[in-house]
C-alpha cells in the first residue's frame, strides 16, 4: 500500500506557505496537530502492539476464510459472508489506522530520518500484513451472481454491505490472477512506492537561490504571488535553474511511473490511458471527455480573456508567466491572522447551516489542523480522514494570505465531509475522487460568498472577484490543461522513453493553448512541469478538480434559487460517503453530469464573473 498518495492529492492548488521565520509577521502561535487521537507517539507501545497485531490478525484471517467465500454465499443461512465482512473491515480499519498515523507523523517532516524510517517501515509492514487480505476482494468478485444475489437477500449483515460488493464488482473485468495480484499488491512498496517516496524526498531537500538566500519550494512559490515584480522574476529564474539542475531525475521518475502504469494498464486490459483512473472514480469515460472538451472549447473565454483583462490592469501588453498570480494594485496586502481566518470560515459555513461550523469548528477546538509551514513539511495542503473510529486531520502551510483562507475553508470542507461519510464505516465512507472536491469547493464558495457579501468598497470587490477568478481558472482551465498534459505524456510514453526536451514540450504547449496570448512563456517555464506531485502521486487526478468546480457552482446556483430543504439534500449526499453513484447524488438536485449543458452551465458561473469584472472598468 502507498498510503501517502491517498491525501498527498487532496489539494496542492491553492496552498501558499513560508519559512518557520515569518511567525514574527502576526502569524506566532499557529497551531499544530495532536496525532495523540491516533497513537501516543512513535515509539509507543500502543503503535507496536497494534502493528503486531495486524500482522497476526490478517493471518487468521486468512487462514479462516480462503477459498470458502462460494459456499458460505451458496448456503448463506448461517450469515458467515456478514461476518467475514465485518471481519475484514475491521482489519482495514486496524490497517488504515497505522498508516494513517505514519503518513502523518512522515508528512510533519519528510527531511527526518527517524520519521521517514517509520513511514518506510510501515508501508512495508501493512503491505505484508493487508496481501493476506487481498484474497478477499479478488474471491468475493469471483462467486456466482445467482448465489450473490441469493446471500443479500439471506443475510441482513451481508446486505448491509451491499453498495460496496456491488461497486467492488466493477473492476472484476480487469482483475487478474490471484497469484499476480498479490505480486503486483508486494511489489508497490519498491516500485510505484518507491519512486513516489523519492519524489517527495527529493522535492522537499530542493532549495532556490534567491539574493543570495536558499529557500525552499514552498516559499520559492510563494514570491509568485508578490506584488513586487522583480520578486516574482527572480522566483522563477531560481525555480527554473533548480529543476534545470534536477530535470534529470524527475524525468526519469516519470518515465519509469508512466511505464509502471503502461504495464499495469495491459495486464488488465484497460484500453484508454485513463481508463484505470474513471474506474477507480466511478465516472463514465464520456462524461469526463465531455468536461474537458467543454473547457478547452472555453479557453478563449475564461482564461485567454480574463489574462487579457489582467495585462491592462498591471500595466503590461504581455504579462510573463511569473506575473500570471500577481496581485493586483486594489490587493489588500496586510497579513491574515489566524484568529481572523477561523472567524471567517466558521461563519461563512454557520451562515449555510450551523451543523456545518460545528463539525468544523472541532478541527481548531480539538487540534485537528497543522497550521504553521516548517523546514521539511510536507508542501500545500491536504485533509485525510484517517478512519471511521478516529477523525480526520487537515494540513496547511498558512501565511497568511487570502489565497491561504480559501484554502482553510476547502480543506475543512473534505473535513466535514469526511466526518459525515465516516457513519458509512471502513468499506464504504471513501468518496470517489470527482465527487470528493464538492464539499471542499462549496465550503470555498459560501466563504469567498459571505465575504463578497460583506464587501462595499468597489476597488477592493474588485481584487476579491478577481482573485476568485484566478482561483477557478487555476481549479478548471489548468487541472484540464495539466490533464491534456499526462494525456500526451502517457500517449507518447508507449513509443518508449521521453527527453526532458520532450517533456519540456508538451508542457509548453498545453500551457499556450490554455492561457492565451496574453502570457509569454519565458525561458525556464519549460521545466515547470516537474514540481507538480499529481502527476507521480495520482496520475489523471486533476480533472477530478474540474469536475468539482463546475459542479459546485451548478450545485450553488440552485443553492441560490432554493425555497427549502437544500441544505438536508445536500448533508445526505456528504453522509453518503461511496455508496451511490455520482448521477444518484445529483438527481435529488435536478443536476445530471452527463448531460453537456451540465459543464456549459457551471462554466457560465466564471464567465459571469468576468463579465462583472469587465463591466467595473467601463
């Protein structure tokens, strides 16, 4: 198991973060998580029984219900397929648990070498422990269907479970033989595992030179978002020189992970480049083709036209692509205290409906967030909701922006929603990818909502629409560029090995056709692609952004227009957690996705705002 991968993707988009110096900047005191809920510490007795126990437990088990699945579902009376479920659910529970803590403990200081231990051993620990485990999925999808049907009506414990036999089902098609699954299950920790591990590794000892100061990626990023000029320049000219320096190596990752997954891919007999990934997100190939077809169709009018806009507002015929997250002049540029950020979040999601500022409210209560950016914390920004008998936990890199307070509310967004999914338990809480940004994305809209609201004065209205803008064009038209991107990249792979060159030139190119001319792409920005941890961690999980997008603001909108009951509509989705199909959660709002006018119509919300920001200058 790589358990990193599962929340490393959970939002790289928005996070801004610093160095440990800038606390002295309003930003003392930040708070830090207690994995105490999980395990004491990491040299607790707790965690070392439990990891015993793990490893013994999945071999009774093993041993008590290998190759007895068929007749317990042929004569399902005695309710044993009810309790071998409960059983293995526990297991992953116990499982889950032990990685959860590891991956988080790893992710508060990736550069320690007694933190990385832990996590490697861990991983190897959990594989060895959940490949006696693996029989049961693979078994399970091999019983009858007569009999199958016969054990859900037989056997209440086993019906309860029924979504998620039934969604397991799915990948039967492309499950292997019993012996190469658990050679492909093994072989993840000094394969795909791996080459993650050395990825994030390598990312976080990286360091940019700076006026003669080294930094780190995140606060190298962060000068991107300066409103001095030569800041941004002179943070782009030392990513590009660091990643130059380094393009080897993440060439290489990313030669060897695409071949990975081509093998993969053929063994199964998936056909498409993405098809293992709209599986693995229960979404239909065509609807996903019908989103990315509906952006690219309106890059000229979100991206190219709103950059247009931009130029003029700094001053420039042409910005350079390090002036593409400039601020502009109306910008507020005082520091966002914690305190602050709390408060308007929590008031934002009160305003919707109190039940969802009280589960978020526990993530500052009860310790539940990791605020503050430290030297080897992991970058950006995640919520993991570990498991169902503990809670979930939300990592940020806070400085303070107000970038950094949509990023509060779309993390403690996946919180709420993981709280409420967690009722579903072990098996079936896990959220498909694309409908997993719709609380996180909502959360930002009822925030960025609540705070536009309250605004009055026009310049400063202004730089919010605008800086709203910017973050939805980052969340649609660059997750579908980064998709069109691992598409050519996955393609071509299959010809055999790329060049950094060639890597360098696919990047350009999908970066030109979605930004539009108003953004030169200078020397250097060839190189770019190399930091992005979607494409080594999860690969084809941007659109998944996209999707959520444009869902959430078709999903605001009859928000908006609601007389009542909207909001017990919408905490029955969340509550939901894997067990129905994405057209299942949407009909109770009248939304299909896969129907095109879907996509036009969440599309039409960005456009809209542009056409308010276009109207200011008139």
């Amino acid at each position: 198991m790589s358990f990193l991968n599962d929340f490393r993707v959970t939002n790289m988009l928005f996070a801004a973060a610093a160095e440990s110096a800038p606390a002295a900047k309003g930003l003392a005191n930040l708070p830090e998580w207690n994995l105490g809920d999980l395990y004491p510490g990491m040299d607790s007795p707790e965690l070392k029984r439990d990891m015993v126990r793990a490893a013994e437990d999945a071999v009774a088990f093993e041993e008590r219900w290998k190759g007895k699945l068929a007749a317990s579902a042929a004569s399902p009376a005695n309710g044993s397929l009810g309790t071998a479920l409960r059983e293995f659910e526990a297991m992953e529970e116990l499982i889950g648990r032990i990685a959860s803590f590891a991956g988080l403990v790893y992710a508060g200081d990736t550069s320690d070498p007694k933190r990385a231990k832990l996590y490697g051993d861990v991983q190897e620990k959990m594989t060895d422990a959940s490949a006696h485990l693996l029989f049961f999925t693979l078994e399970l999808n091999n019983v009858d269907e007569a009999d199958l049907e016969k054990a859900f009506a037989a056997d209440p414990g086993f019906a309860h479970y029924k979504p998620w036999v039934l969604d397991l089902r799915k990948d039967k098609p492309y499950q292997l033989e019993d012996r190469i699954e658990q050679l492909f299950h093994e072989k993840s920790v000094t394969g795909r595992g791996a080459w993650n591990r050395l990825f994030d590794e390598t990312m976080t000892a990286l360091r940019f030179e700076i006026d003669g100061e080294e930094k780190p990626l995140e606060p190298t990023l962060n000068l991107l978002q300066s409103a001095d000029a030569s800041e941004r320049k002179g943070a782009a000219d030392a990513l590009a020189k660091t990643f130059r320096e380094n393009i080897r190596l993440f060439t290489l990752v990313t030669n060897t992970l695409a071949k990975d997954k081509e093998i993969s891919d053929r063994w199964r007999g998936f056909k498409d480049i993405a098809d293992s990934r709209h599986l693995a997100n229960r979404v239909e190939p065509e609807v996903v083709d019908a989103l990315a077809s509906a952006v690219r169709d309106a890059y000229p009018k979100l991206s190219h036209r709103y950059y247009a806009m931009k130029a003029k507002w700094l001053g420039m015929d042409q910005m350079n692509h390090w002036d593409r997250n400039a601020p502009l002049p109306e910008t507020p540029q005082a520091v966002i205290g914690w305190d602050e950020a709390k408060n308007t979040v929590l008031s934002a999601y009160h305003g919707f409906a109190p039940e969802m500022a009280d589960i978020a409210r526990q993530f500052f209560d009860k310790r539940w967030i990791d605020a503050p950016s430290r030297p080897g914390k992991s970058p950006g920004a995640f919520a993991h909701p570990t498991v169902p008998s503990a809670h979930p936990y939300v990592l940020l890199n806070y400085m303070g922006k107000p970038r950094d307070v949509m990023t509060l509310a779309h993390e403690l967004g996946h919180g709420v929603h993981q709280v409420l999914a967690g009722e579903q338990g072990a098996l079936m809480s896990a959220t498909p990818l694309t409908l997993a940004e719709t609380a996180s994305v909502f959360g930002e809209m009822l925030t960025f909502r609540s705070l536009l609201d309250r605004t009055k004065e026009l310049r400063e209205r202004k730089a919010m629409l605008a800086q709203k803008v910017e973050d939805m064009i980052n969340t649609v038209v660059r997750q579908i560029a980064f998709y069109e991107f691992e598409r050519k990249v996955h393609s071509e792979r299959r010809n055999g090995e790329l060049t950094s060159d060639q890597l360098g030139e696919f990047w350009l190119e999908v970066q030109a056709e979605s930004l539009g001319p108003a953004i030169a792409l200078k020397e250097g920005y060839e190189t770019f692609w190399a930091y992005i941890p979607h494409f080594i961690h999860s690969p084809f999980y941007v659109y998944a952004y996209a999707f959520g997008d444009c869902l959430v603001n078709s999903l605001f909108a009859v928000y908006q227009n609601a007389e009542a009951g909207f909001q017990d509509k919408y905490f029955d989705m969340l509550k939901a957690g894997g067990t129905k199909h994405h057209s299942e959660l949407l009909e109770p709002f009248g939304l299909d996705a896969s129907d095109p006018a879907f996509w036009q119509k969440g599309l039409s919300v960005i456009e809209g705002l542009i056409d308010e920001l276009e109207a200011m200058d008139r």
